[in-house]
C-alpha cells in the first residue's frame, strides 16, 4: 500500500471525514504533512492562531489552559487515533488551550488554507461536515471534562494521602506539648510571666489539635454509625452551645422546625456540620443581627430530603467566592485564626450522606445555606 493509500485509510477513520467522497479524501490525503514533535515541547499556546489540526500518529500529548490567575488546568491527554485543533478547519478564532507533548509524538497535520481549497473545490461536502464536526466537538467536551476531572479526583486523592499521613506524624508531638505544658503550669507561680506563656503554649497545641483532627476528617472517608434521628433534636442542641455567643454578639435566634420525618444519620457528624454553619452564621454578623434555623421536607429530582436552613442577615458573600468557599483552606476571615475548612467538611459530611448542600447569598443582605439530607424508609 503506498504512503497516499495509508493516509486516506487513516482519514477515512476519523469520524467527520468518514462516508466523504473518495476523490475528497484522496484530496485530503495529498495536502497532508507529517510533523515530528520531540517530548516536552509545546506545539501550540492558548491565543495562538487556529491555523492546523492534528492527528495523533504515535506518542501522547496533553491539552491544558491557564486562567486569569495564571493557574494551570489540565483538560486532558490524548493518545494515537486522536485528534486536537478541529475548530481550525472551520475558523481562525484563536486556540483555546496549550497542548504540550509527552514524548516524541508523530503527527499527521492539514492546514486550514490547504482544506479551505478543497472544500472550495467540493462546497457540496461542506453542511455535511459542519454537522459531524460539530456533533463530534460536543462528545469531545464532554471527555475532556470527564477526564479533567479524573485527573482533579486522582490529585486530590493522592493529597488527601499525603495530608493525612503528616497530620497523623505531627499530631502526636503536639500532644505531647500540650501534656507537659499542663504539667509545667502547675509547678509555676501563679501570675507571672511563664504561666502566661505556658498558658499560650496550651490554648495553640489544642487548637493545633483541632486542626488536624478536621484535616483528617477531611482527607479520610469517615465512618458512619446512622441510626433514625430527630433532626430538630440536633438542631435545638447545636442552638444551645451557642445561645450565649448569640447574646453576647447582639444576634436574635429564631427556629423554624417543621414536624419532620426522622432519618438516617449519624448524629455526631451531622452536628459538627450544623454548627459549621451556625458558626459562619454567627462571624457573618460583627454588628449583630438575625439567626434563623428552619427544617422542612421537600421533594427534589424524585425524591424526599429533609432540609436544615440555615440564614443570617449579615456581611453576605460576594459572588466571586461563592464557587471558592467548599475549597478546602479557602476563608475571608483575615482576623481570626481560621484553617478554611469548616465549609468543605460540612460539605462532605452532607454528600457523604447521599445528599447536597446549596447556598445563597447576597453581599449586605446575607446568607441561605441550606443542607439537604435524603429520606430512606
């Protein structure tokens, strides 16, 4: 078979070249260029023209874009038999993204100008083609998204791994600071300047504590012990451990609980969710201001959620971090000593239960943050 035949064999198997005529083909297989790309280089950045498209011969290539912030995300990587740079065929826009070699990759390549003489040549072709390609370009989102986030799941995975190994490392020696500072301070005179700074030394290795046992939560699937509860029986519980810290703030409490069907749960974690969130509540509101739980039931996508909402009237959100905020060690709180992970765990606690979490807000006006558990008799 002569190099001609083997190309216009290969492009007969590329789905929107498939069923054209096989003078076009023919066509196509005589415009062709081969190109030989050594591994790590890159073969076109994000802004350049939309001037060829490719077709993976041998090798392996990745596709990845940066945003505004200059942050790289990796969309995908392709193989032989894929292609990249379709769009070019039918504009010049810009490319969209980088696609960088893995190792020497062989590429088959048509050039726009060369196709735009062709389709000239045979405009009969070109509705046909426009169909497939666009039909073809939306499969081709959806993989590169499903692959996207593949490689976002395997990178969280493996620093999820790795958190929790040098959590469960340093957690011990932090306890230990902890046990002899308590020590210490009773063998030193009330009120002078070592009982304060031992008194430091323990308030920071509890808190030091805290956070590494939120890290953990975090990092590790957590066990579950559900058993059928009371949701507004939690509820109530998490209002009293912080009826004081309300007062004290200047913040009217309101509870809204419906006669709600009691559900299958863990209590412990359930809680430490809800008062995540009666937390944030309550730092959202310096100046004072309104708290209101309210459970209710209600029925989404076919099926039955008991809900726990959670509202205030305080600073709100701006909508710039409202896809940022169940980003673990993500907080606007530059005042206090916050790790940023009270909303991602409250986030996977909820999911980790088969339901979601929704939230709503507008900048001072306030904040819904709205806990959907599902019902299971």
């Amino acid at each position: 078979m002569s190099q001609n035949s083997e190309v216009k064999s290969m492009l007969s198997q590329i789905h929107f070249f498939a069923d054209i005529p096989n003078e076009v083909l023919h066509k196509l297989s005589q415009v062709t260029k081969e190109k030989v790309v050594p591994a790590n280089n890159i073969i076109f950045r994000q802004g350049d023209a939309g001037d060829s498209f490719y077709i993976i011969n041998s090798g392996k290539i990745r596709i990845f874009r940066k945003d505004r912030e200059d942050v790289e995300i990796e969309l995908a990587r392709l193989g032989p038999g894929d292609t990249f740079g379709e769009m070019a065929l039918l504009t010049q826009d810009p490319r969209a993204a980088n696609v960088e070699t893995l190792e020497e990759t062989h590429l088959t390549v048509i050039y726009k100008d060369d196709f735009d003489k062709i389709i000239d040549e045979y405009p009969h072709i070109l509705s046909s083609f426009i169909k497939k390609l666009s039909s073809w370009l939306v499969q081709m989102d959806l993989r590169i998204e499903l692959q996207r986030k593949f490689i976002e799941y395997e990178k969280l995975s493996a620093l999820g791994r790795l958190t929790a190994n040098v959590a469960h490392e340093i957690r011990n020696p932090i306890t230990v600071i902890g046990g002899l500072a308590k020590r210490l301070k009773k063998s030193i005179t009330s009120g002078t300047k070592e009982e304060e700074y031992l008194e430091l030394i323990s308030s920071e290795a509890k808190r030091l504590e805290e956070i590494l046992r939120n890290v953990l939560v975090f990092s590790n699937e957590p066990f579950f012990l559900k058993e059928k509860q009371d949701i507004n029986k939690i509820v109530n519980e998490s209002l009293n451990v912080y009826k004081e810290t309300c007062k004290d703030c200047s913040i009217k409490v309101y509870n809204v609980l419906d006669n709600v069907t009691h559900i299958y749960i863990d209590k412990r974690y359930v809680k430490v969710a809800i008062n995540n969130l009666v937390c944030n509540a309550i730092d959202a509101m310096p100046e004072g201001g309104m708290l209101t739980i309210a459970t209710k039931e209600d029925f989404v996508n076919g099926k039955n959620y008991v809900i726990v909402e959670v509202t205030d009237t305080g600073v709100g959100i701006p909508q710039e971090n409202i896809l940022m905020i169940f980003e673990p060690f993500f907080t606007t709180k530059v005042s206090k000593k916050e790790t940023g992970l009270g909303l991602p765990i409250t986030k996977k606690i909820v999911e980790s239960h088969g339901g979601f979490i929704k939230v709503d807000s507008k900048v001072g006006k306030g904040s819904i943050f709205t806990l959907y558990f599902p019902y299971r008799a």
